[in-house]
C-alpha cells in the first residue's frame, strides 16, 4: 500500500507540474524534428539545415 500511495503521489506532482506549466503560458512538450520518411520538415532553427 506504501508503493501504492508514494506513486499516486508522485503522478499527481508531475500532472500538476504540467498543468502549471501550461497555466503559466509555457510551450508545451514537443517531440524532434526527425520527420517520418516522404514528409517535410516544419522544424525551423537559428542554422536551419533543412532539405528542401
């Protein structure tokens, strides 16, 4: 039950990081600019090195 309650715990801590995150305005988690083959590249950087 200990296990139990130290990750209930530990989950509600990370969802309300999250949700702070969000109410405070912050950009979200977002995944790599690793596109899947025959799709374009939307990532844009200082030194974009993009295929074109």
């Amino acid at each position: 039950m200990k296990v139990f309650v130290i990750t209930l715990i530990l989950f509600i801590l990370a969802f309300a990081g999250l949700a702070a995150g969000l109410l405070l305005k912050r950009q979200g988690i977002k995944g790599g600019c690793s596109p899947a083959p025959g799709s374009k590249c939307q990532c844009k950087s200082e030194g974009d090195h993009s295929k074109s």
